[in-house]
C-alpha cells in the first residue's frame, strides 16, 4: 500500500532523505529472506532504507518530515519530537481508527468511506487532520479493489497537501470507532449469519467453509442468488461464484460443483 506515494514522492521531486520498512524476513516457500516491497522500491530507486526508525535521528541535515502510510507500528514520543509526521490513513476519521479500516468499513456495510492526511501523535490514529477525500463503497466491491482506489487517492491526497503546504489541520470531531485486526477466526463463514453479512465477509478475501470435511474458499458470491451455485442461510439465499477447493486453484463454483458432484440438500460448514 506505500509503494505507490513512495514512486510519487520521487517522480514529484520530493528529496526522500530515509525509507524505514519492515526487515527483511520469509515469504513463501523458500526459506532465503526477502525484502519488503516498499524496500524493494526504495532499492530500485536508490534510496537510503533501513528497519530502524531511530535512524531517522541520525539523518544529516536533519528530516524536516515524515510521511507514513501502513507502516503498522505505533512510532515512539522521541521520534514524533524530533521529527514532525503526517499519515495516510484509509478511512474518514474518527471513523475506523486502527488496524483495519477498510475491512472493517466494508463489514459493517458503510455505503462510504475515504483517506485522511492527518497528524501522527502519540494516541492511536487520533491526530489532527489536513484534509480528506470520499470514496463510495460499491455492494458488491472486494477489499483488494478498495484498497487499490483508496491507495490511489491517498496518493494524489498526499501530493496535493505537501504541494499547497500543510497549512493547520483541524482536529477529529465525532465518535470516534475502532477498527479492530481481522482475526482469522472471523473468516469461516456461518451459515446461519445473513445472507448480506456472508456477501461482506467474503469481499474481504481469504473466508472459508467446509465440504464433506475439506476446507473450501469462497472468493466471490452474488446477492440477490440467480440460478448457479445457490446455498441457503440465515435469511435469503446467497450464490457461490468463484470457490477454492483445498490443494487446488481458485475456479468457477459451477465448476466445483459439478466436480463434487453437487447435489440439493447438500450441506457446507460444520
């Protein structure tokens, strides 16, 4: 999510003195390290980067500012007083402070949502604002798909602010609401739910069920059902679109279902 105002700061002629990323660690299967993306954009670049946000301190001249966007980790009070940070937070403040804006904005049905460039103090994400900008969230739109439109719009947000100058931001007002981590367990899909709560929970990503014991991924449905893949739940009934079978690839739920050999009355979940 930072790789695009990373790019944009350099292409906009912004001198970025220091990259501070995640070190480096394993991903996948292969058991050699590898670096972050927004590392691997900074090398790229050839950019300063280092997993030390304490090294911002020994930067020479000093940073006169910091931008950050999903850096995932609270920045300690001796930092934010040597050097003064902004933020590109996904949501409309105070409205889902925390870990998982958009997810949690998509879960809870808001029709809207947007980025914030706002002050990075001490609190969790309750730092005074320059300016935002609205997004709509479309019924039917997936987090990856959000996330790709707010990353956009954060981006140019961001240009905008540090061009026209940060001016004085305006403190949050309204009730705050927190948008707590997704846990994993949250993901398994209950039947018993709504048919519109399974429909947002499985724009999310990564939601599952069972099959005749086997875990199956539910990557897309579709509310009002039409005449596919039609399971029944709390209320109407909701359409599997696109599946994942466990050990196999992501493929049209028709086309899983007539490999198991679906039939009516058959069951998924415990």
């Amino acid at each position: 999510m930072a790789v695009p105002t990373l790019r944009a700061l350099v292409d906009a002629g912004h001198d970025v003195a220091l990259v501070v990323t995640a070190a480096d660690k394993r991903r996948g299967r292969g058991s050699n390290l590898s670096p972050s993306p927004v590392k691997a954009a900074a090398l790229e670049l050839g950019l300063p980067v280092t997993d030390r946000i304490d090294d911002l301190l020994e930067v020479d001249p000093p940073v006169e500012l910091g931008v950050v966007v999903a850096y995932g980790r609270l920045i300690k009070p001796h930092i934010l007083d040597a050097v003064p940070m902004i933020n590109v937070h996904f949501s409309l403040l105070p409205r889902w402070r925390g870990a998982a804006p958009l997810e949690r904005a998509i879960l809870a049905g808001d029709e809207r949502t947007g980025v914030c460039i706002m002050d990075i103090e001490e609190g969790l994400d309750t730092g005074a604002v320059y300016r935002c900008t609205e997004v709509p969230i479309d019924a039917d739109a997936t987090a990856d798909e959000l996330r790709a439109e707010l990353v956009n719009e954060g981006t140019k947000l961001m240009l905008d602010v540090l061009e026209q100058g940060l001016g004085t931001p305006e403190p949050q007002s309204g009730e705050p609401v927190y948008a707590h981590k997704i846990d994993a367990a949250e993901l398994e899909l209950d039947w018993t739910k709504p048919a519109v709560d399974l429909h947002r929970l499985v724009r999310l990503g990564d939601a599952w069920t069972t099959h005749r014991g086997k875990r199956l991924k539910v990557w897309r449905t579709a509310l009002p059902a039409g005449t596919g893949v039609v399971v029944p739940t709390g209320t109407e009934p909701l359409e599997l679109v696109e599946v994942q079978p466990e050990g196999k690839p992501r493929m049209p739920a028709r086309s899983w279902a007539n490999g198991v050999h679906w039939h009516d009355g058959d069951r998924l979940g415990t």
